[in-house]
C-alpha cells in the first residue's frame, strides 16, 4: 500500500503562483509514477481533470493542454516527495487537487491510478 499527503493548496488571486506537494509513505519503492489530477466546482468525481504525471524512475513528464507552460511537475528524490508548481494562475484552475500514484501505470486516465490523496483546495480569485 502506498499513503498520499498532499500540502500547499491556499487563495491566490489571477497571475500568482502555488506549489502544491505530494509526499508518499509505505510502499513507495513499488511506485511507478505519479501525478496530479483536479475537479472543478461543481464537476462530479468521474469528470476529474488530468494535470501532470511524472515517472517515478526517470524524469519523463506529460502535462493537460490547458496547463502546459505555467505549470511543472518534478520530484526531490532526497526528500521523497514530488511537487507541482503552479504559476500564472486563472480562475479556471480553481479545484481540488489530487496526488495520484501508481505501481505499474502512467497515463491520463483516473482509472490507471491506484492511489489517491486526500485533495488539497486552490482557490483562484479575479
């Protein structure tokens, strides 16, 4: 079994920046990789949003259309943890954020990740 811990979520107005991180517990050797998924206000479990993944072992990351080039996934492999900084924040980015992690996937889906977080709140005012 592999525990989630998400951190960092908070209020920043358009234009700012959060750094959302993730640190694993248990099992994290088994993992392949991990990444970040997000729902919306008013959007149901199933609609939720892929962010970034990043592979545990190496450095491959991918990023959802609507996020590349304002936000980055990387992991401190010292500290164990992996982060998504987010910069030139919208309105629309406003959701919970979930870390996701996986033993055997890497992907966009929901249904290739075995593990979740609990979601941290980013909140994006105008």
């Amino acid at each position: 079994q592999v525990q989630l811990v998400e951190s960092g979520g908070g209020m920043v107005q358009a234009g700012g920046s959060l750094r959302l991180s993730c640190a694993p517990s248990g099992r994290t050797r088994s993992i392949y990789a991990m990444g970040w998924f997000r729902q919306a206000p008013g959007k149901e479990r199933k609609e939720r949003e892929f962010v970034a993944y990043i592979r545990w072992g190496g450095a491959n990351t991918y990023y959802a259309d609507s996020v590349k080039g304002r936000f980055t996934i990387s992991k401190d492999n010292a500290k164990n943890t992996v982060y998504l900084q987010m910069n030139s924040l919208k309105p629309e980015d406003t959701a919970i954020y979930y870390c996701v992690a996986d033993e055997t996937n890497m992907g966009v889906q929901q249904s290739m990740y075995d593990y979740w977080g609990q979601g941290t709140q980013v909140t994006v005012s105008s």
